[in-house]
C-alpha cells in the first residue's frame, strides 16, 4: 500500500489530500473531515480501515503536509 500526502492546500479553510494506493485499487481522502473523495477498487471495509487510519494519525499527517514542497514535488 503506498499513500501519498499532499501540500496544505488553502489560506483559510486548510485541507490536506491523502492518496493511497494498491495496485489496482486507488482512494483519496480529504483532511480535515476525512472524507472520502474517490475511491476505485477498495470494498467498504477497506474504505472504513483507510478513514480510520486518516482520523487516527491525523496529527501526524498534518505534519507531514507541512513539509511537502510543492515545486519540488511537481518537478520531482
């Protein structure tokens, strides 16, 4: 499973993107809320892991958020 993490995006209402991937299957997640943005191939269970994984690390996620360099990470 890889996830990836987006910039903060936002001046006011901040939101992170949460990307995982497996294979086939594809989901994105939306911080704060943790909702569910999209989703390919994960069954229900699967979803209800992913968000709860989100909500539970949420603080960590943040963090890491705040250390992605957009240009850098559009130019590889």
């Amino acid at each position: 499973m890889n996830l990836q993490v987006s910039g903060v995006t936002g001046k006011e209402d901040k939101k992170v993107y949460l990307n995982f991937d497996d294979g086939d299957k594809a989901a994105e997640i939306r911080l704060p809320d943790c909702s569910i943005l999209s989703n390919k191939g994960f069954n229900q269970e699967e979803l209800k892991q992913l968000k709860d994984y989100a909500e539970v690390n949420q603080k960590e996620l943040w963090e890491q958020a705040k250390l992605v360099d957009p240009m850098k990470a559009f130019l590889g």
